[in-house]
C-alpha cells in the first residue's frame, strides 16, 4: 500500500510540473513570439524547461523506501545541481555583459514613463518617484475592470484585487514598445493585441 501512495504522489507531482510548465509558455506567449529576438530567448526558456521535466519525468535518482539500502546513481554527470548550476551561470555572464548600469538605466526609463504616463489615465504610483527597484505598484479603482483589461491586452502585470493595487516591472528584454502597450490598454484604447 506504502508503494502504491509513493507512486501516485509521484505521479501527481510529475503532472503538477507538467501543467505549471504548460501555464508558463502560454503565459509567456512563447508560441507567438519565436519569430522576435524576444521570442527566441523565450524558445530558450521553452528548451531549459523542457530539459528540467524531462529530468523530473525520468528521475536521475532511484527512489529508495525508508529501511531500504540504496545507492545513488545519476544518469547525468551531477543531476540537475550541474544544470541549475550552468544555468545561473548563463544568466551571470548574460548581465555582466550587458552590464548593470546600462540595465538600471534601461529600466529606469521604462518605469519613470509609467510613473509620468499613467497617472492622468486614474491609475496613483504607490512606489516612489527616483526609486531604483524596476518594480512599480499603482492604486486601482476597478481591480475586476483593469484585470479584464489586462488579460485582454495580454500584458503580464499583477493586480492585487484586495488592496486595489497593480503591480508592474521591467526588464532588459522590455521596450518603449511594450510600455507603449500597457498605456494604450489601460487607457481603454486598445482591448486587445498579440502576445508580448
């Protein structure tokens, strides 16, 4: 019985991933961006997720039942702490290049003219002018309202029905295009448009 619980729970936790995996590419409109520089740094994403479940699908690791002798043999040099590993290194030499200065200003443009540009359309910043984080938070009047708008827009943002509050944050792959497209969506000029 012990056997049959262990592996429904890993049956459940590989179909958990699966879905989660599946959320996270229509989230990030992974299928309608491939042809954008975006894209492909999506697509790569898409790779390193598909990668990371095929490790969860087929474990590197046996699973041993407490009492049980086992041995751990792992069919990839080093399991996933090389992968992971590899990746955040990637992801290190990806920022040092860019380099972080040219970054923080980068999103420092990007925030300032959400700062500027949506409070006359009724949305009040939360966070405060000049603050370094790429992270902006606006007071909403219609949560329901704004969330519909967004979802339709497809913009990636959060909103926080029970404060009436909408988060926002930037990144090195936004462009004044993007911030173009979240004011034209909250401004109610534009209700829907393709994946960004």
């Amino acid at each position: 019985m012990d056997k049959i619980k262990q592996r429904l729970k890993q049956i459940v936790t590989r179909i958990y991933v699966l879905v989660r995996a599946a959320i996270a590419a229509v989230t990030l409109g992974m299928i309608e961006t491939f042809g954008s520089p975006r894209g492909r740094r999506l697509l790569a994403v898409g790779a390193l997720i598909g990668s990371c479940l095929l490790l969860v699908v087929r474990p590197p690791v046996r699973v041993v039942a407490p009492g049980e002798v086992g041995v751990r043999v792992n069919r990839l040099t080093g399991g996933i702490a090389v992968l992971l590993a590899a990746c955040v290194s990637a992801g290190i030499d990806y920022v040092q290049g860019l380099g972080l200065d040219k970054i923080r200003a980068h999103a420092r443009q990007l925030t300032d003219r959400l700062q500027r540009e949506l409070p006359p359309l009724g949305y009040k910043p939360l966070t405060p002018q000049g603050n370094e984080t790429p992270i902006l938070a606006f007071e909403l009047k219609d949560a329901a309202a704004t969330t519909k708008a967004l979802q339709a827009g497809k913009i990636a943002a959060t909103v926080i029905g029970n404060e009436n509050r909408l988060r926002l944050s930037v990144s090195v792959f936004n462009t004044h295009d993007d911030i173009d497209r979240v004011i034209e969506v909250l401004g109610g000029r534009r209700t829907s448009s393709a994946g960004v």
